[in-house]
C-alpha cells in the first residue's frame, strides 16, 4: 500500500480501540489501563468502529453499489462538469475493512461480507477491472451513477488501480475469514464467480518473477515489501479455498503452494536483512530501497508488515528486532513518539496497523497509550460532527477492531 491523497479521500492510515466493557470488573481492569471508564469515544468503543464501518455500505440492491463499502461518510471527489459529489469505493480499503470485521467476530460481520463479495464479484468484468481487479468506483450520495471516472485524466479519479497484487491477494483473505466466520461456500461455487475468482488469480501469478516476489501491477513494476507479505497472506488464503471449496482442482493448489514458496523465500532473501531491517521494495532493475528509518513512510511503518500478514511469527528474531527499531527510532529521542505522539509521526494520519503489529509484538503498554492520545487527539467529545472526521476509513476502523481484540486479550 501508498500513501494517498487526503483531499481525495485517499488515505492507508489507520486508527486503533479498545472494547469498553460495561460490567464493574471489567470498569475496574479498564481503569488500571489508564483509559477512562466510560468514555464513549470511538478510540474506546469497539461497536462504535464496527457501526460506523457498517454504516458506510451501500444497501440498495436494486443498484449497481450494492454492497460497496465508501471510503469515509463525506465525499471524496466532484465532477468538474456537473459539480456532483461522489463518494469512492476502494477494492483494497474495503477489503482489509471487511477481513478485519470478519477477524473480529463483531456481530453483522458476515451478512456486510457477503454484500461486499458480491460487489466486488459483480465488479470483475472487462469495463470495471480491466486491470484483473476492479477500479475504484464512484457513486452519488444514493448510491447511483455509478463510474470509475469523476475527472478526467486525473490519475486518481480516472479509471484507478492503486495495484493489482495487494487488491486480489487481500480480496482472498476476505473470502477464507468469511468462511471461517461461518459464511456460505455457495457464493464461491457460482460458476461465473469461481471463473472469475481464478481469472484474477491468473491475474495475480502474472505479477509474480523468477526472484519469488511480485510487481504491484504489470506497468508498475516495483517490488514492495507490504504488498508482498499481503501476497503472502492472499496466497496462503486462496490455497486454502482451492483446497477445501474447489476439492476438485489440485493443479491449483500445487500452483498456488508453488507461488508460496518462491515468494516467502524472495521476501526473506531478497527483501530481509542480517539486522533485521527491512528493505522497502526492489525494482524491475534490481536496485533496492534500503529504508531510512529516521522517515515514518513508508520506511518505518512497512517494517510491521511481514508480523502483520504472517511472513513472521511475532516471537521470531526479525520480528522482535523490529520491536527494538521501533522503540529505539520512534520512542521520542530526537523523533515524534509513535505511541505519545500519533498525530504527528505520519503528517497527521494515525497508524493503528502498526499500533496493532506493535501489540503483537509485546508492546502492549505502548499500544494502550497509543489510544489515549488518539482519543484525547482525535476523539475530544462524542457528538456526531466530531466522530470518524476525515482522514479515517474503514480501513482505519478495521485496525482499530483488531488492537482491540489483542489488548483485550490476556496473551
């Protein structure tokens, strides 16, 4: 993932909750945390996150927006002819909002799944994902006009694909969490949806070279670390699929184990170090990005990728390196403090997917006052005006759900 456009509703920074919970014991613990006893501000109310998430899909299904999920409850963009607001539809925003509901068990999850299946398999046609996966789309307030060009020749409001790896891996991890939620495999046995859930894995095998790792979109060829441990994860996933809804195609599970293989080994040689930093991507000629780690994104922030979608295991040596380097680099010496200072590391966008990576790492203490400055920051009071105010998304709130699941859980 890159960074996008705020003026555009173009974010990848997320937030981060804890659940509040309502019985006096609990009260109690939760005050031992140091987070307010009954402050019902979204930075402590998980179902506050989970309705908003919700409330940001479209329900007509007489419409063609049936089920897409928008990027924030404002606009995102106006027509310069018409003057019309639209409001976006990520496939990769929506994505990772859904997988982290569905992760999260909040209740509702797997009905807002379906939905957002559906419209993303109703999107994968030759006009709406030329590309292999679909272009972000647009829609009027009602969830009609649909388009995926608002202005154009404008790189981000015309015929957009941020990159084709990230958006069809993290589509297959939506689909093995809505499984695992208790969803139904008869989505995924619709003939017309199983051929195209293999052509965008076509797609996807296109993208992968001779190194193992993969190129964000076939004119875009870099090598990123994050959309590759979200490969990772996307490819453990659709092994899984092909494994237990398609019984009847071992080609694709011994192709998709192959695909594993080459990249885990890419990520690691190609993309890892002996100091256990992490490179930021390779390009089509072989150069690398080292990081710079005195820089939040995407040097610091990508180092939490490969415990976050699984590459590593939170108690590996890398992973716990990466805890060193986020701490010694973004504790406050001489840099803004990830945990004291959310606002300030990424330009005034919040990352509650490292708060979360930084929670399985062990820093669990960091990450709870992580979620007192964002609510103090970000949260002053409760009333609507002042709630989710842009830059959030769902996939902000997605985050947000699954930092508070880990800090509510007692390991």
């Amino acid at each position: 993932m890159r960074n996008d456009c705020a003026s555009c509703n173009f974010s990848r920074r997320t937030l981060a909750s804890i659940i509040l919970l309502c019985s006096i014991c609990f009260c109690i613990a939760l005050e031992a945390t140091g987070i307010r006893a009954g402050a019902q501000t979204p930075a402590t109310d998980a179902s506050a996150n989970a309705d908003w998430l919700k409330s940001l899909q479209f329900k007509n299904a007489s419409l063609a927006s049936f089920g897409g999920i928008k990027v924030h409850h404002t606009p995102g963009a106006t027509s310069p002819v018409t003057g019309k607001q639209y409001f976006r539809v990520s496939p990769y925003s929506g994505n990772l909002a859904v997988r982290s509901l569905l992760l999260s068990q909040q209740p509702g999850s797997v009905a807002v799944a379906e939905r957002w299946i559906r419209w993303y398999f109703d999107h994968l046609n030759p006009t709406s994902a030329a590309d292999g996966v679909p272009f972000e789309h647009f829609y009027l307030e009602d969830g009609s006009g649909e388009t995926v060009t608002v202005v154009p020749g404008d790189p981000r409001l015309d015929r957009y694909n941020d990159a084709t790896d990230s958006a069809a891996a993290t589509f297959f991890s939506v689909l093995r969490a809505f499984l695992h939620a208790g969803g139904s495999k008869a989505i995924l046995l619709v003939p017309e949806s199983k051929l195209r859930l293999h052509k965008m894995a076509g797609a996807l095998y296109a993208l992968q070279q001779p190194d193992g790792l993969f190129w964000a979109k076939a004119n875009y060829r870099a090598k990123y670390l994050e959309d590759n441990c979200e490969v990772f994860e996307g490819l453990v996933a659709l092994k899984e699929i092909e494994n237990q809804v398609y019984y009847a195609n071992p080609a694709g599970v011994g192709r998709c184990e192959l695909a594993l293989q080459k990249l885990k080994h890419g990520i690691i040689t190609e993309l890892g170090s002996p100091d256990g930093i992490w490179k930021v991507t390779k390009f089509e000629d072989g150069k690398i990005q080292t990081p710079d780690t005195d820089r939040w994104y995407p040097d610091m922030q990508c180092q939490l990728w490969p415990v976050l979608f699984g590459v590593v295991d939170a108690a590996s040596a890398p992973a716990q390196k990466t805890k060193i380097l986020l701490q010694t680099r973004w504790g406050g010496n001489g840099r803004p403090n990830w945990s004291t200072d959310a606002l300030t590391v990424n330009g005034g966008f919040v990352n509650a997917d490292v708060a979360y990576g930084a929670a399985l790492l062990g820093l669990r203490s960091e990450a709870r006052t992580y979620l007192k400055t964002v609510e103090a920051a970000k949260f002053p009071g409760a009333q609507a005006p002042q709630r989710f105010a842009w830059p959030f998304t769902p996939l902000d709130a997605g985050w947000m759900l699954l930092l508070c699941n880990a800090l509510n859980s007692p390991h």
